[in-house]
C-alpha cells in the first residue's frame, strides 16, 4: 500500500467536501522527530495562501490563520473510514502543519509483508515495460582506468538497478574511445618505449595483463608530453592519428594488440565491480556515422565550415560552439556522439536513454543534444545526460597527463590493503575467510562511500570514514546484516523448532521504543526506492538505510531477542528478519554485496 497516495487521496476528498479549490500538488515530509508523527502536511499554509476569494469559499469563510483552516481539514479527515484503518492520530502543530500517525497495526501488517514478499519489496511498476539504456563507466583503451571511470561505474550500475526495480527493460552500455588523439599519443609512445627497453609485442604479451596495462597508461603519458612539449613530435602524432583511423599497415598490429589488452584488463575490473554490459560501442564506428550525419546535415544548414573544420554554431541557441569534424577531416567527440545515439537506439529501441559522465562535460553535452535536436529531435527527446562530481584524495585532482594518475583499481587495492589491516586481528572471522570479506567490504566501502553523499557533488575519498564498522559507511551496513541473519541463525540452533510465523502478532500496546522505532522505519522503504528512482538519488537510499541500522543496533544492544517469552521472541525475529531483507534489498540497489558472516 502506498501510504502517500492514500493520505492524499483523503485529503482531496476533505477538499472537495468543504468545497475547497483542487491543490494538484500535495507534498508530504516526515518530521524530524519522531514523537511528530510519521508524516506531516503544509496544505493548510497552502489554501489560507491562496487569493481572498478562495478562503471566503466553501465551508471556511471568515477564517484567520492556517491553523483555522488545518482545524476545519482535520475535522473533516477524522470522519474518513478508510483513513482510520492505517492512521491512529491526527494533528495540528506550529503555525498549521498537520501530522498523522500511523497505527500499529498498519505498521504490522507492512512487516508481515516485508517478510513475504522478500526480494519483491522495494519493486514498482512505474516504468513497468519500459526501456532504459543506461551507457556508464566508458573507459578509454590505451589509458588508466582512472578513478572518474569507477565513480562512473558505480553511478550507473546503482540507476541501472533502480530502474529494474520500477520495473524497466534494462541495457547496460559502455562506450570506449578506441581512436582519437589519445589512442595516437598511446601508440606514439609504445614505440617508443618497445624500443628504448628493447621489447618486443611478444615479449610483452608474456607480462602479466596488469603489467600491460600500466605500460600503455605509461606510453600514453609519454605521447602526451612529447605532444605538448614538442611542435614537431606534435605533427608526427597528428599524422599517426589519421593513419590509426585507416587502420594503416605500419601501426596496425600494434595499435590492435593494444586496444585487445585495454579491453581484457578493463574487464577483470567490470567483474570486480558486479557489472555485466550489454552493449560495447567504440568510437571508430560511431564515428563513421557520425560522419555520415554531419556531412548530411552540412546541406542543411545545420552545421557550417569554418578554417578548414566544420562547427556547429551553438551561440545561435545561448550555447558555445564546437568542431564536429576537424581540418584533418576527422570526427571529434562531439561527431562520435551524434552517431551513436541513432546507433544505440537501432539496437535498442528505448523509451529513455541516460548517459553517465562526469560533471565536467555539462556543457559539452548541451552542444551535442542541441545538434542532435536538429536533426533527430524525438530521439533528443529521450535521451538524459547524469553529471557526477569528481573524486579526489586530500593530495588534490588526479591526472592521466602527467603519468601520475589515480587508477580506480589504486582505489579499490589500497581500501583493501587499509580493510585487511583492519580485520587482521578480529578473531569472529575465519583465518581462511578473511580475503573474501576484506574483498567484498572493500567494494562495499567504496561503492556506499562514493554514492551517499549524491552523486553530483564532488568528493574527497577518505578511507578511514569509509571502511569505519561503527559509523556511517558501507561496512557498517554489512556487518548490521550479518549480525541480523547471526541472530537468525542462532534461533534456529537453539530451538530447531521454532518457526518465525509472520501471523502471530503481537500486543501493540507491549512494544518498546526500539521496536516501534524500527517499525516505523521499515513500512518507508518501498517509498524511499521509489523517490531515489524518480530523482536519480541513490544518497537517499545510503540515508535511509543507515538510519535503519542505527535503529536495528539500538534495539540489538537493548532488547533481549532470543531470551525472552515465546510471543515476545517471535516478534522481535520477525522484526530481525524484515530488517535484514530491507538492508539487503537496499544494497543490492547501491550495487554492494552482504555477507552473511562476518
């Protein structure tokens, strides 16, 4: 049951009975405390706002402040009886705020549906059929696979999975930039380093895939500063860039055995991460139509020559302008992108597609969907762009330039090392099972860190709040599971026996705060998925499960769960249970693993 919607349904009808103007948009909030009710309401404040004649109508003439009018709405609401069967209390406070109370026996009821419908709570219907593509993470071959790729990752497979849970056909993208000049400035540079270390592609291929990598991250770093440094170095990989879009002869077995090696090692981290794609897209084709469009549209008006390129004139729309195809005739980005939204959408005929990137190509993306709405404007229709911010340690930005970047495995390897030291000495953990949870808590840390404090802000990675088991991070909220589903198993070893039976309730009128507490936070999950899918917000799913499991370790420390009556006992394993699932169920959305040990 969606409460808002029943809360909003009695309020429109309190309206029309007092003949009252319609308000279209009704906006709950909880208060912040509790001992306030569950929800509260500004629609009083909302109608005494109105013009005069409005509060003259009805059945509330003559009336001289909101809380006049919230009187007038609750009097009416509390004669609702499909109302009383979930709300226990209504009321007025501050200047006409109205606050509801939900019953017991609501609350019960959404906990005996917790524990039956398991994986199924927190899944809606509202993009029911309806399909998504969501590109992220778009690494580019012969470069690191820096820490602005892993936030990417991270942010797209946590909207990937909220859209499953509205009930969307979900296809996953990676778009990698297999030409462009920093594929000549990476094969530029391996030259040059096969020969100056006296290797051979053979030789190398005989290292360790990650040795391989870092000798392209190494090369490219190379071809960098020989291209800023060195005017006619400069030139020479500008030619080499034209002759890797023709797949010229000199360049080709090395240029491909580098790209094969980028592909294979990007991989170990998408499995690292938990993330399958669908769809692989690169530059060299989506160039090519790219092409295609721009010289098309050239006719058309759309885009204009200038200097030997040809731009799109984007100050015409309150935007800056951008070369398409540069003087060598070659596709920029910018052309790359035109052609593969027309590309993506032949694959996958979507209803919305979102593209995933760091924040810094904002504007750059207005360029292009503008573009792209002159010439295919029910496509641009469909197509969103998500800036996330960047992540940075307290040593400052991050460079690939300089040779000296900050690689998302560096990231994930040193949370690690930090978690291992961490649980060295924990004598509750297996000697043999120590490697697993220090791995899975890691990308927990990680994950739970980068996306709790929304994913448009910018960062500073701070390793020890995220692998904190006491505080507000990704470990924490494993460790409240395990120590749940501990206590689960505990009631099964010493009473073989018992079943945890979601119908035997109990005495509302015997629970403790804690309990209560925890009631009340439950029956909101379904409500929280549905508004960090509408808005895009994984943070409020890291919010609102963190609050959970402080109120679950209150409870834990306070109550007696496994010692006590067998009424008392059943309860609170159902509560013990529902909180679980709940915690489980909300990391799989944030892309982070349980364990059920720890």
């Amino acid at each position: 049951m969606d409460v808002q919607n029943v809360l909003k349904q009695a309020i429109s009808n309190a309206l029309v009975k007092l003949d009252l103007q319609k308000i279209d948009q009704i906006e709950f909030s909880h208060p912040v405390y509790e001992q306030h009710g569950d929800y509260a309401v500004n629609i009083a404040m909302t109608i005494f706002a109105k013009s005069l004649p409005c509060r003259q109508a009805g059945k509330i003439q003559n009336v001289k402040s909101p809380r006049e009018v919230a009187r007038v709405i609750v009097e009416n609401l509390q004669k609702n009886e499909d109302l009383k069967k979930i709300v226990s209390k209504i009321e007025i406070a501050g200047p006409g705020f109205i606050n509801f109370w939900l019953s017991e026996e609501y609350l019960i009821t959404s906990l005996i549906h917790i524990i039956e419908v398991k994986k199924g709570i927190g899944k809606f219907d509202s993009y029911k059929d309806k399909k998504v593509m969501v590109e992220y993470t778009d690494p580019n071959p012969f470069k690191e696979f820096h820490i602005g790729h892993l936030f990417s990752n991270i942010v797209g497979e946590s909207l990937a999975r909220l859209f499953e849970a509205s009930g969307a056909i979900v296809k996953r993208a990676c778009y990698q930039g297999d030409v462009g000049m920093h594929v000549a400035k990476a094969v530029w540079g391996m030259k040059k380093k096969l020969a100056s270390e006296r290797l051979t592609l053979d030789k190398l291929a005989e290292k360790p895939l990650i040795e391989r990598q870092h000798f392209l991250g190494q090369s490219y770093a190379l071809g960098a500063k020989a291209y800023e440094e060195n005017e006619e170095l400069k030139k020479e990989i500008e030619q080499l860039n034209k002759k890797i879009y023709e797949l010229n002869a000199d360049i080709k077995e090395l240029y491909e055995t580098g790209r094969k090696w980028s592909l294979e090692y990007f991989e170990t981290i998408y499995k690292r991460l938990g993330t399958k794609f669908d769809y692989y897209y690169f530059e060299r084709e989506a160039g090519e139509r790219g092409l295609a469009f721009i010289k098309e549209n050239l006719k058309k008006g759309v885009f204009s020559k200038s200097e030997g390129a040809v731009v799109f004139e984007g100050k015409k729309y309150g935007l800056h302008t951008r070369v398409f195809i540069n003087k060598l005739g070659l596709p920029t980005y910018e052309a790359k992108d035109l052609g593969l939204a027309p590309t993506k959408y032949e694959d996958f005929p979507y209803d919305l597609s979102f593209i995933v990137t760091g924040n810094e190509v904002n504007e750059y993306f207005k360029v292009v969907f503008k573009a792209l709405e002159l010439i295919n404007p029910d496509l641009v229709k469909k197509t969103k762009h998500v800036g996330h911010g960047m992540v940075r340690l307290p040593s400052g930005k991050m460079s690939s330039r300089t040779g000296n970047v900050l690689t998302g495995e560096w990231l994930l390897d040193e949370t690690k090392h930090n978690m291992i030291a961490y649980i060295k000495e924990s004598d509750k953990i297996q000697e043999s099972d120590k490697g697993y949870v220090a791995e899975i808590t890691t990308i927990g840390a990680v994950k739970y860190f980068l996306l709790k404090s929304g994913i448009g802000k910018d960062t500073i990675f701070d390793f020890k709040e995220s692998l904190s088991f006491e505080g507000n991070s990704g470990p924490y909220l494993q460790y409240t599971y395990a120590r749940a589903r501990s206590v689960l198993r505990k009631s099964k070893i010493q009473n073989p026996k018992l079943q945890i039976n979601p119908k035997s309730k109990i005495q509302s009128s015997k629970l403790t705060p804690e309990e209560f507490a925890i009631l009340r936070t439950l029956h909101r999950f379904p409500e929280v998925v549905l508004e960090a899918g509408k808005n895009l917000a994984p943070n409020v799913i890291c919010t609102y499960l963190f609050d959970l499991a402080q109120k679950f370790n209150l409870f834990y420390q306070k109550i007696p769960i496994l010692n006590t009556k067998e009424e008392e006992r059943n309860f609170r394993l159902q509560l013990t249970k529902a909180t679980s699932q709940v915690i489980k169920n909300g990391l799989h959305l944030l892309g982070i693993g349980v364990l059920e040990k720890m």
